[in-house]
C-alpha cells in the first residue's frame, strides 16, 4: 500500500512543478512580448534589393526581389490560399499565433535528433522570421520567432498578415513572393489574373514552401511531384476539397518551365551568381536571405577578371581553346583567380554555358586528380624546406621500383638516368619526383601539402604514387588556386573566401569574415620555387603559358584514365599558377568519365593540360590588359641548369679551382673552392704525406697541386639522345646519381650542339664553364638561344700554376676533417713544415651519396709559420 502512496505523492509532485513551469513560461513570454520592441515599419516597408559590392566598395550587382507587383488580399486566389494553409498552418483562422502542439512535437524530434532542425511555426512565426530573424537555427531565435509571432496577431489581422506572407515567402529561382514564383514557374500573372491558377499548380507553388530547392520542379521533378500530391491530401483534409478533384489534379502533369524575370541577376551575371550563393551558403547565409532583400554584401570580386573569367566560360567563340566536342555532352571546368595577399576571390567559374544550370553543380569544388600539378606542393616544395635540395641538385630519374611494385615511368622516352631537381620539374619527370619525394620521407611532403591546404585522406598518406597526383579524392580549384598562394605570398597561405561582410538594413553587421594565415614555408623556400615555376613557363613545357610583359609561373598536370590500358585516354586537365598579383587555378573534364566521354592526347589531340594552360593563360591575359606589368622579384633560374643533361656536367663541376692557402694569423691552412651545385655539402679529408722537404723551404713555400676533372680542362660529356626507353631498372630507391652520362655522339668544348646542325662558339661563360650547352630537339621544350648563363660561383685563391716540389716520405691514411656546405674550410691542426694533401668531395643533398670527381691539392706548410704560402690549381 505505502509504495502506491509513494508513487502517487512523485506524480502530484511532477504535476504540480510541471503546472508550475508552464505558469512560469507564460508569465515570462507575457513580459517579454511587453517588453520586446515591435517594429511595425517593416512590414509596410518593403525591403531594398540585396546589393553585392565589389573589391572597391563599387555596386557590382543587385539580386532585385521585385520581379513583379505585390499581391492585395483580394487577389490571392482562393485555391492558392486552400494550398498553402492546409499543409502550413491548417488552424490559422482559427486559432492564436502560437502552434504548441507544432511546437511540442518539434521541441521532441530536435531532442530525438540533437538538432534544431524543426519547424512547428504558425504563418506569423514564419513571416517573423522573413522580416526580422536569420535561418540560423537555435532555440533564442525560435523564442523570439514566438514572440514576435505573437506581436504581429496583436497589431495586424490574419488577412494582413496572411498577404504579407504571400509576398515575402522565398520560392527557389529568385522568386520571392507567390505572383513572382507563379510566373517563373508557370508564367501565370496572379495580380492580373487570379482564376488563371489551377489546382495543381498553386498544390506545386505551397508544396515548395518547406524546401524550395528540394522540390523545385525544374531541378528535381519527380520530388517536385510527389510533394505536389501530397499537399491535394492536405486540401481534401483540410481545405475542403474533394478527393475527386484532388485526383483528378493528382493526374496532371507538372508543366513547369523556366520564365525570365525582370531586374534577374542570373541574366547580367550568371556565372558569379551562382559562384555567389554557392560560398554565401557555405558562409551560413541562406538563398532566401539574399533575395528576400534588405542586405549589402561586400566583397573582394575584382570586375576586371570575372569579366574575363566570364569571356573564357560562356563565350562560345574561345571553344577552340576547350577539348572536346563543343555541343551534346561536353567537357565542363572550373576556374577560380585569387589575391595572394589576401586570398580574396577575384573571378570565379563552375560551369560552362553549355550545360549550365541555375544554381547547379559549382565545379570550383569539384573533386578531381591534378596529375603533375601536385608537384610544386607535393614534392619539390617540401624538399627545398628541408634546406638540403636545390635546383642544381641531382636527383635519380631511372625506372625504378620504389616499393610494393610502384614503378612510374617518365612520360618523355630520352630521360635521363639522373637530372638536375630543376630539370626534374621543368620537364615534369615522374621518376625523378617520385624519388625525391621517398628521399625527404612521404610525411614530409604530407606535412607541408597538409599546411598549404589540400585535403589528403588517411589512404593518400601511406603511398608514394601521391607524388604524381594519386589520390583517392584528389583536389579542387579552390583548393589548388589555394595551395599555389602560399609560392605568391612569401610562404604564407591565406584562407580563400569571396563574402567580406554582410550589412543589413539597420546597419547591423551579419556576418565578417576572420582572415586566416598560414605559414607553409620559409619567404627562402617560396622565393626559389617562383624561380623554378618562372623556368617552367619561360623555358620548359608549359611555355605557351606565359601571360606577355608579365611575370608569370606555373604547372600543368594530366590524370590518365586508366593506368591498365588506354594509353591515350584522359581524365582530366589541370594547369595552376599565378603573375605577382594574382593566382589561379582551372581544370577540365567530363563529369563522368567513360569509354565514351574522355579527353584525348594522341598526334592530334593536344594534352588536354595545355587546353587548362590555355583557359588560365586567356583569363590572366583578358584580366591584366589595362594593367602596368609587373615582375618577380627574381626572375627564373639560368636555362642550361634545366636541361636534359645538366646533371653530367654539374657532375664534373661538383668541385672546381680548389685551393689551399696558408693562413698565417688562423695558423691554418685554408682552403676555398668552386662549385656549380646548390644545396650540396662537401667532405674534406686530408692525408699526410711527408715532413721533410728534399727542397729548401722559402718564404713562399714549395707546392704541387692536382685535381682529377677540373672543367677549366677536363673532358666534355657527350650531347645527345640519352638511354634505350623501358629499360628495366636494377638499382633500388636510392640509386647512385654519380650515372655516366648517356652513349652519345660527342660535342667538342666549347660547341653548342643541336640535333645535326653544330655551330662553334667561344666558350666564353655564356655556358657552363667546359661544357656543350644541349637544346633538346623536342618541339614541346623551347629555349631561348642565347639564354644560358654563365656559373655563378664562391670563393677566393691565388693562382701558382709553376709551383712543384720533390717530397720523400711515405703518404699515411687519408683523415676525415669534417663536412661543410660553405665553399672554404680552415684547417688549423696541421704541423710546420708538414706536406698535407687534400681532398674535397661533394655530397648529394639528402641522400649524401658521393657526387663527381673529388678535388684534391696539395700544401707543404712552412717551418716558418708566419710565411704565406699558396696553393692552387692551374
């Protein structure tokens, strides 16, 4: 008996604090409603059109919400005014502003779901939200959509309130307000004639109300439909329709199609119009917001190159610079142009015009495999942060196989066994990026792609193939125009945006974007891959790029269709880069990749990489042409450090003009030498060779120099063809990059050869210094003649040509002294009137294999250690 008691105390307890809570909220919602202020005005004034601003604070455009006259009461049709209320508020004559059983059952499906998600709103908490509140769902706004609610059934009646709602509510398509959707979707002027509606069609018009994308008849028609019948259910529930009607409307097709408004910004600016709602929804403000009027958007669009973006998308008289068939199924794109500074949108695109829908796919954001465009952030960015790497640096480029059977292989069939690392990315050579990439470690170029933007996948970071582009997802223009910002920007990456800031009518600020920086790399490492990415556009395979008079760089990227058959099938093109003020990034494709849409690169197909170069080129060149010119700070690397056989002759200058100088006030010897390498450190060792001179000593002292390879008389390599293609490599990963050059027919000193053609020139330092300047034949790979540039080197010394000596003694083990990235060292442990010979051997960045022929001199210090004594070689 005592637990029925019990129980029945917890349940009066429950009751009671529950009627006491209700009595607490009404109490509280009475005072509020009181006290919150009531702004009437805006209900009889209607909203100004929204008006987006430029990067200047200029008017760029205005999504007008005025496409036709606001109804009056009287001529909303009856049929439309059945719709709308028996599937949105079917009590709404009959009872208050405030829905609690909508309410309640909201308040249970967001606990259920953990959302807010729900509606439960009566007409006037719907048409408080339109004139006076955000979409932003939260429960303070649902308590003041209640509120105001409330406010509006105590100042105006249902009829008022209900003709406001049918002039404000959003549509989909910029139709804001029942007469402008019925004549953009049906072309029925209800103002004029409000018996033209049928049935069906206002059952259409009040089904979009819930999600006017979601069942837009023109985008998803078939939702569109069923969404349409279910609201006839409504009716015949509620409205007073009979099932016979509603069946019969039920049978009608949906005969909507698309009609022009007047003031339709798609119409003036379609392309960034959608590019527009795209990045003001993924901002957080919603479709219905912009065209519902009443806001100022600012942002960093520059007209100059949306124009021009606007001129290569939609004009079709530039299709020849697209792939592809130009009608049917053709191939789409997506281009986006940003201010490095500020990582401000100034041109965006996702569509062409053909197969252009309003509010559709924004390839900006699409997904695909950038191929070689990944390069730059992937592979050789990472390597030259490292500090190890350069561009004269050598790097493997023969077939191989890496690990797991990965053995990618060179698109060229005359690749070198090693390259220089500038060469490596000038030419875009797979091999040689692979295996810089497994040299610096994979998380290494993880780490710094992770920074600069792109989004890997847990799958992306466990496989080298990520050097050439493959990626389980692979990447956006938004992200690649983003990732190249960073090389623009000093190393600092800037997060992409398009909406500055959004002002509504009462000067309240909406929304303001946070700038967000990143730095990447070093102002050092972005420096030398704007040098690298000026070679390619200047003198390696993307050449035809350069934008005239402009500082320009960049990479061009393909992605097979398959890596099992279909040579010649591709996928995608992409191309990204970037002038000093601004950076860009464009890639095309078909949607869908098949067997029977697919680019093409054969004898008469194009890569279709060029056609990406081509869009960005067009569009930089379009954007730029009433603007001054300007220049990188540095301008590209010299030409012959890129050339299919760089690496032979850096090879033979690893070491040059090496000398040895007795240092009376270091009491050491000092040694300083030349190289043409960047990036390499060099081992010196010593051997001792005798202490007792057959030759008197003088104040000079007594020498005898020699070094094995010395440019200033050694022995050219051969200019050529290189290596038999496919050749099947026998060396692992780190492979010696000490290769001898390729089986060729030799050029003699100071001969640029070309193919069969030989002309002799002096070797004056227009070249690299006792080497043959090589201008491969291949038409894709342009040089400029006359470019290459003489070495620039380090280091000072005396020249003592005559000097020799007779030494006696027995040499002892050659001594490790230690290793320095400088061009001099100073050896101060050494003994009076002791003969040391040295050796100088340089080391391969990263991998600190030997690299060339070792320099080697000899110094016999003076009994008299305050005499001065040089060495050198001739």
């Amino acid at each position: 008996m005592w637990k029925h008691t019990g129980l029945r105390k917890t349940l009066l307890w429950i009751g009671a604090l529950f009627v006491g809570s209700v009595a607490v909220f009404a109490g509280a919602l009475l005072l509020m409603i009181r006290l919150v202020p009531f702004q009437g005005a805006q209900l009889v004034e209607p909203k100004p059109a929204t008006v987006i601003y430029d990067r200047e604070g200029q008017k760029f455009l205005t999504l007008s919400n005025n496409g036709m006259p606001a109804l009056t009461y009287a001529q909303i049709p009856q049929v439309l005014q059945d719709a709308v209320l028996s599937t949105e508020d079917h009590a709404y004559w009959q009872n208050s502003s405030v829905d609690p059983r909508g309410i309640l059952r909201a308040a249970v499906a967001d606990l259920v779901t953990h959302s807010y998600a729900q509606g439960g709103s009566t007409i006037q908490e719907q048409l408080a939200k339109i004139l006076y509140l955000s979409d932003k769902k939260t429960i303070t706004r649902k308590v003041k959509q209640v509120i105001l609610g409330m406010q509006l059934s105590r100042y105006y009646t249902k009829q008022q309130i209900l003709t406001l709602y049918m002039n404000r509510v959003f549509l989909g398509e910029n139709a804001v307000g029942m007469d402008t959707a019925a004549w953009r979707y049906f072309g029925v002027d209800v103002a004029k004639d409000p018996h033209a509606l049928t049935l069906d069609q206002a059952a259409m018009l009040a089904g979009m109300l819930q999600a006017p994308t979601g069942y837009n008849p023109l985008i998803h028609p078939h939702a569109a439909l069923q969404r349409r019948n279910q609201v006839l259910q409504n009716m015949v529930r509620y409205g007073g329709l009979s099932q016979s009607k509603a069946t019969l409307a039920e049978q009608q097709p949906i005969g909507a199609s698309y009609h022009s408004l007047p003031g339709d910004p798609w119409t003036a600016h379609p392309l960034f119009t959608n590019f527009l709602f795209d990045q003001a929804q993924r901002q957080g403000i919603s479709a219905a917001e912009l065209l519902q009027g009443g806001l100022k958007v600012y942002t960093s669009i520059e007209p100059a190159v949306q124009s021009a973006v606007h001129e290569v998308f939609w004009n079709t008289n530039l299709d020849n610079i697209w792939p592809g068939p130009t009608s049917g199924v053709v191939p789409e794109g997506g281009a986006v142009i940003l201010n490095p500074k500020t990582g401000g949108v100034l041109g965006a695109a996702g569509s062409r015009k053909q197969g252009y829908t309003r509010l559709g796919l924004d390839r900006v954001y699409a997904y695909s495999l950038p191929g070689s465009s990944i390069k730059p952030v992937m592979d050789y960015g990472p390597a030259i942060q490292t500090g190890k790497w350069g561009p004269t640096s050598v790097l493997s480029d023969t077939p191989q196989n890496f690990g797991g059977g990965y053995t990618p292989q060179n698109w060229n069939s005359n690749a070198p066994q090693v390259c220089t690392l500038q060469y490596g990315l000038e030419d875009s050579q797979n091999v040689a990026s692979a295996w810089l990439l497994n040299q610096i470690g994979l998380q290494t170029g993880v780490q710094f792609a992770l920074r600069d933007g792109i989004k890997l996948t847990t799958q992306d970071q466990q496989h080298l193939s990520i050097a050439l582009g493959g990626m389980q997802h692979g990447v956006t223009p938004w992200q690649m125009a983003g990732a190249y910002e960073a090389f623009d920007n000093g190393g600092v990456r800037m997060q992409p945006h398009l909406v500055d800031r959004v002002v509504n009518t009462h000067g309240s600020v909406l929304y303001t974007f946070s700038p967000q920086a990143t730095t990447v790399m070093s102002p050092q490492t972005a420096t030398t891959m704007t040098r690298l990415l000026q070679d390619d556009v200047v003198y390696g395979i993307d050449a035809v790029i350069g934008v005239k008079g402009w500082g320009t760089t960049g990479k061009s990227g393909t992605q097979q269709y398959s890596t099992t058959g279909h040579s010649t099938w591709v996928r995608d093109g992409w191309f990204a880069g970037y002038l000093p003020n601004m950076v860009g990034a464009a890639y095309v494709g078909y949607d869908n990749s098949s067997s029977a849409h697919h680019l093409w690169w054969n004898s008469t197909h194009v890569d279709p990489a060029w056609n990406a170069g081509m869009i960005l080129h067009t569009i930089l060149t379009l954007a730029t042409q009433n603007m001054q010119p300007e220049q990188f700070a540095q301008g590209p690397y010299p030409s012959w450090q890129g050339t299919r056989l760089a690496a032979y002759h850096l090879q033979q200058g690893a070491v040059s003009n090496l000398a040895a100088t007795w240092n009376p006030t270091t009491h050491g010897v000092q040694l300083s030498w030349q190289s043409q390498l960047s990036g390499a450190n060099f081992q010196i060792s010593r051997t001792q060779i005798s202490t007792t001179p057959s030759t008197p000593s003088n104040s000079t002292g007594t020498t005898q120099a020699n070094q094995t390879g010395n440019l200033a008389g050694g022995t050219l390599p051969p200019a050529g063809t290189n290596t038999t293609p496919g050749t099947p490599a026998t060396a692992a990963s780190n492979t010696a990059i000490n290769a001898a050059p390729p089986a060729e027919s030799a050029g003699a000193p100071g001969t640029v050869q070309s193919g069969s053609n030989q002309t002799s020139t002096p070797a004056n330092g227009s070249s690299p210094p006792g080497s043959s300047v090589v201008n491969p034949t291949a038409t894709h790979h342009p040089r400029q003649p006359g470019h290459t540039s003489p070495v620039h080197t380090t280091g000072t010394g005396t020249t003592n040509p005559g000097a020799s000596v007779i030494l006696t003694g027995v040499s002892t083990s050659s001594l490790v002294l230690g290793e320095t990235s400088a061009l001099s060292y100073l050896d101060a442990n050494v003994q009076p009137g002791t003969t040391y010979s040295y050796t100088i051997q340089a080391l391969a960045p990263g991998t600190q294999s030997p690299l060339g022929t070792p320099a080697t001199v000899q110094i016999t210090v003076p009994a008299d250690t305050a005499a001065t004594q040089t060495s050198n070689l001739p």
